[in-house]
C-alpha cells in the first residue's frame, strides 16, 4: 500500500483554519502544528481567570478537520458557538470552555487536546508548538515596545510603525513532538496569516527554525491577501518574505503560493482601506530559490464576524479548495 504523504500546517488562527479545511478532504497525514501565544479575547480569561494556555487557535484547526457527519456535526456546530448574551460568558466559545473544563477534569491540557480530538474524531493531528506560557514582545522601529500578542494584533498605537523584532517572554522551547513532525514532513505549510501574531511568533519557537532546515520535504510560504495596520502596513511580498528570511535565513523557504486574481468582492477594499489595510503587492519577479506559483487563490465569500466575536477578523480569504489543490500539486 502506498505510503501517505505528511503534510505540517504551521500557524494559526483564520489562516491555518482555511488551509486545513481545504486539505482535509485529500488522503495524506495531516499534522497541524498551532502558536500558543494568543492573549485576546476569551483567551484572556483562560489565561488570567483558568490559568491554562490559550486554545483559540487549537480550536479553530480542530474545528477545520473533525468529522461534519451525522452527530459529529452538532459536535462541530457547538466548538463553533460563541455565547453573545450576559455578562460572564458574553464573547465565549462553547469549544474553549469545553477543553477547559477537560482540562480540570484531566489535570492536563495537552491530555484535553488528545482527547478533544478523539471526541471530534479529527482527519489528522493537532499538536501546540511550545507548552510554555508566554507572551510576546514586540520591538518597533521608533523604539516603542508593546507586550502581548492582543495589543500587537490591535495597536493602541500608531500602527504604520514596523515591528523591527520579535521575541517571547520567557523564551519558550518546541514541544518534541512538534519538532518530530516538523523534520518528518513532506511538505511544511507556513501561513498565511498575521505576520507577526500568527507566523513569526511561531518561529521564535527555540527548535523551530532548526527543524524547517532539517525538512524531509519542501516549505511552502503562502503570501497574504492583505496587508495588515499594526503588523505589515503596505507591506509587498517581498517584505513579508525578508521577515520569514530574517528568522529562518535564507534557503529555508522553496516555494511561495500567492494569489493573482485581483477581482476583489465589491467594497471589500473600501471596508480594509478603512482600516488602512491594503492587497499585498506582488513584487517577487522570477526568483530560482524560492520559486514563485501564482494561480487564483482568493474566494468570493465576504466572511462577517458571529455575533458575541469582539475581535478583528479578516472578511476576506483564501478559497481552502483552490489553495488545498495549489499545495497538493507541489507534493
């Protein structure tokens, strides 16, 4: 019987969630490898009032792979719903509430994580990148620094200002398995996402960008859609690449996936410009290392937020059927 092939997501929230929805669907060994550095919304409480690590992001890729037939999908519709009344639990998801409550009952989150999957009967795996409690750092061009991944994600600042460096405090080490599954890979998937909050808070994992040298297989960055106010304004390909570069060095990286089907759902760009966030330029010409695949990756769905969701979302994204085809194609 033939072998299947290991594919590794790395990253987290909305863009994880679309690339693991897309392949889910396709036979190869799924792996996704999730940032614990989320400090917003209901992670807040988890962290402050649970004492547990945040499992937004953990939620979302569970929620991307599980199982949407017969029962299950009560099951899936639950981890999805966000309580949008009172006081308490105003903002909350059923599904965080659900892994912290397994987590007091286990007396161990990762014990919850294992068995929240079992629970949701998952297509693949789910693994934290650091067990570690952390938060991040955020040094910035001026010499303002901000702490917590909320605030860099959300500046109460000027948000044009670049982010010169990223760190964790403390610095916080891979999760063996992680890294296990990471060098194992056939195909590492990086992004798309948040630069800082989602990709790079990822790869000043002690261990990570160890690993991705050490890829079995290929690295696969896929470029965003937009750029974001507070992390990458006006930010082009190429400076989201030199970010990925200055962390992992040049080489690591073999192909770029980014979208060239620039028809925008109307008055989508009006609502970003608003919140000064622009389409990312494509400025990569014809590079031999990384190679560049340009193909339609964006969908026609405008996303709005459920209600209860206090935090910013991206209304716009990659379609998980074009962009699962454009990554299954380079294996």
């Amino acid at each position: 019987m033939k072998k299947r092939s290991k594919i590794v997501v790395l990253g987290g929230g909305t863009g994880s969630f679309t690339v693991l929805s897309g392949l889910r669907d396709y036979p190869v060994d799924l792996t996704a490898i999730i940032s614990m550095a989320d400090s917003g919304g209901s992670n807040r409480v988890l962290r402050d009032e649970f004492g547990i690590l945040p499992t937004s992001d953990i939620r979302q890729a569970l929620v991307a792979l599980s199982d949407d037939e017969g029962d299950r999908k009560i099951l899936r519709d639950l981890f999805t719903y966000r309580f949008h009344q009172g006081i308490g639990i105003n903002g909350m998801t059923f599904g965080n509430l659900f892994m912290a409550a397994l987590t007091d009952i286990y007396g161990s989150q990762m014990k919850a994580i294992e068995e929240t999957q079992r629970i949701l009967h998952i297509k693949g795996k789910i693994l934290p990148v650091s067990l570690d409690d952390i938060q991040l750092l955020a040094r910035y061009e001026n010499g303002h620094q901000v702490v917590g991944e909320h605030y860099i994600d959300e500046p109460k600042h000027d948000g044009r200002i670049k982010i010169v460096e990223l760190e964790s405090i403390p610095r916080a080490k891979a999760y063996l398995p992680a890294v296990k599954a990471i060098k194992g890979a056939d195909l590492v998937v990086i992004g798309p996402g948040d630069l800082y909050t989602s990709i790079v808070c990822n790869l000043i994992v002690e261990g990570i960008p160890a690993a991705l040298k050490k890829v079995k297989g290929k690295v696969i960055f896929v470029m965003n859609l937009m750029a974001r106010y507070g992390q990458s304004y006006k930010f082009t390909a190429s400076d989201h690449l030199a970010v990925l570069e200055k962390y992992l060095g040049r080489g690591v990286i073999d192909f770029v996936l980014i979208n060239n089907y620039c028809r925008f759902p109307a008055g989508v760009l009006k609502r970003y410009k608003e919140e000064n966030s622009f389409p990312v330029e494509d400025d990569l010409g014809e590079p031999k290392i990384p190679k560049i695949v340009r193909t339609n990756l964006l969908c026609g769905t405008v996303y709005q937020k459920a209600e209860g969701d206090k935090l910013q979302r991206s209304i716009i994204r990659h379609d998980p059927k074009k962009l699962a085809r454009a990554i299954i194609r380079l294996l």
